[in-house]
C-alpha cells in the first residue's frame, strides 16, 4: 500500500523538476523577500519601497546575464513578483523559463506568535492554500517553498514550537504535490545565540526528524520533495570562528542520520552568513558528501542575501547603474 497521497499524474513531473532544482553545478536564487524584508534592504541604499521599485530591481536580478542559467536552476519569487512583467511586458515567470531556470513561489505567509511558548513562532499560510497553488501553478510557478523558523535558547525551541512547525510544513507539502508542485521545505533553526555547535547540531537533529516523521504521517511524497535547512554553525554571539570543516561535519553527520535517500537533494540557506562564508562553508560540505557514499542526496544552495548584497548596493535604485550591478 502506497505511502503517499499524490495523484499518480503528478508523480513523475514532481520527481522530475525536483531533480532539476538540484541539477549538479547549480543552485537556487532566493528572491522571495517580503514587501517588510525587501523594504530594509532598500533603506539601506536610500530607495523607496514601492510596487515599481521592487519589480525594477527583479528584473534587474533575472536578467543579469545571458549565461545566468548556467549558475541558477531555479529561482524563488514572492506572490508580487509572479504576477509581474519586466519593463518589456514580459511575465517574469516566462523570463526564467526561457533561460532554462525554473520559477517557484513562496507560500507561506509569515509567522505569528504561538500561544503557550516564550517568543516562539508558528508559520500561517494554509487558508486557501490549495486555490493558491493552482493559481500559481497557471501562472508558471512549478515549486513552491514553506520557510518555518526555531529558535535556540535555554528553553528553545519548545517541543510545542517544533511539532507545530513540523506538521505545517507537512500539510503544506502535502497541498503542493496535490497541485502538481514540488514543495521545498524550509525548517531553519536561526543562529542567533550563544550557543556551542554541539547545541545546534542537537537542535537542529530534534527539529529534521520531527519533520521527517510528520511528512511522512502526512503522506508526502519524498522523492518529489526537497529539503532547505540550515547549515549547523555555533551561535553568532558565541565567540566561535567560523571553521568550515567543522561545519560540513556536523551538518553532513545530523543529515546523514535523518534524511531519507528517497529525497533527490537539499538546498542549504545561508542564514545571513557572509557570502564568502556560505560559500566557504558549502564547498567544505560538498567535498566531504563527495567522501561519504551514503550521502546520496544531490546538495546545492539556496541563497538570498548572499548572492543579492552586492548587486543591491551597487544598483542604488538608479537606472544608469543596472548594467553594472548586473556584472
């Protein structure tokens, strides 16, 4: 008796464009920053944050090369942007896929206070999920991405925090691959703190195989699925250096114990790390996966800040400076 409850018509697309996002040599470009998080990123470079700005500066990013395909796989957008063209008229969706990139969605819808925890989160964003997804799907998004948030603390995260968390993503997923969408889900366990490594690399365990076990309650099919967590790293407050090859072991040992093989790859968020240590860090994870056989899940990036800081400022909001942000 199967496992999962997706339509048998979607199984073989789902596992195909799942596959793809993790195409070898290539990673995802995060740019479903909200309306709030993208308005801070702006203020630091003196632009407004409005509709016209927001969809300037994306067509700024998806078209900065002719070559971009070759570095991108996929690209994730905000609900705004899915619906929005270039200066051309051009549907941004329709733009990605030309080059080769396959366009996704954010769905989530951010998150809110969860009653009966100290100051720990909950994601919302399944009302009406499933016309969402259709709607989305019509408009050229094949993958759709659920981002929930843990934090570390004396009394974080709670087992309340992490099997809330757990069965949203899971319900998500289940609703995504019901619509033909290949959900990536996002568990991040922040790295604010300070605590040790050992205490993110137990943290972040608990908070993978609750999630784990929930798809798997939750009928999801794991082989059209994808996985965005965080790298295990100290806290930023804890004093301790980043040391890359520390990094890759602790995270390449926690996900070696929890993720299935059946799920084609794992898409690593930065988590606000500077782009030379995301970077550093994420080599140092692919050259020790390359050493250990098990470690058969393909493993690329899924990065916002980290590919965007430079280009955002130098673009500055001015239009005689795209060619050169776009360098």
């Amino acid at each position: 008796m199967p496992v999962d409850f997706v339509p048998e018509q979607f199984k073989q697309e789902l596992r195909e464009t799942a596959r793809a996002i993790v195409a070898p040599g290539k990673g995802i470009l995060a740019a479903d920053e909200s309306e709030g998080t993208i308005g801070k990123k702006f203020s630091k470079i003196n632009v407004e944050n409005t509709p016209e700005n927001r969809r300037a500066y994306r067509e700024l990013l998806f078209t900065a090369s002719p070559e971009l395909s070759k570095y991108l796989s996929a690209v994730i957008l905000h609900e705004e942007t899915l619906h929005q063209s270039s200066s051309a008229g051009e549907a941004f969706p329709t733009i990605l896929a030309k080059q080769g990139i396959i366009p996704g969605v954010k769905v989530d819808k951010g998150t809110v206070d969860l009653s009966g925890t100290v100051g720990e989160l909950a994601t919302q964003g399944l009302d009406g999920l499933k016309e969402r997804c259709e709607g989305y799907k019509k408009a050229g998004a094949r993958f759709t991405k659920w981002r929930a948030v843990l934090k570390i603390g004396p009394s974080q995260p709670s087992t309340l925090a992490i099997e809330t968390n757990a069965a949203l993503l899971a319900r998500y997923a289940a609703i995504a691959q019901s619509c033909g969408l290949v959900p990536i889900v996002e568990p991040e366990v922040l790295m604010d703190g300070d605590h040790d490594i050992e205490r993110s690399e137990e943290v972040t365990g608990k908070v993978l195989s609750t999630v784990f076990k929930a798809l798997r309650d939750y009928g999801v099919y794991l082989e059209g699925a994808l996985l965005k967590p965080n790298m295990v790293l100290p806290g930023t407050s804890s004093g301790t250096p980043n040391n890359p090859t520390t990094t890759a072991e602790a995270t390449l040992r926690t996900l070696l114990r929890i993720v299935p093989p059946a799920l084609p790859g794992i898409a690593f968020l930065s988590g606000g790390q500077p782009p030379t240590t995301a970077t550093a860090n994420l080599r140092a994870i692919n050259i020790l996966k390359r050493r250990t056989p098990q470690a058969v899940w393909a493993l690329t990036f899924s990065f916002g800040r980290a590919l965007q800081d430079e280009t955002v400022t130098v673009w500055g909001g001015k239009g005689d400076k795209v060619d050169e942000a776009k360098r």
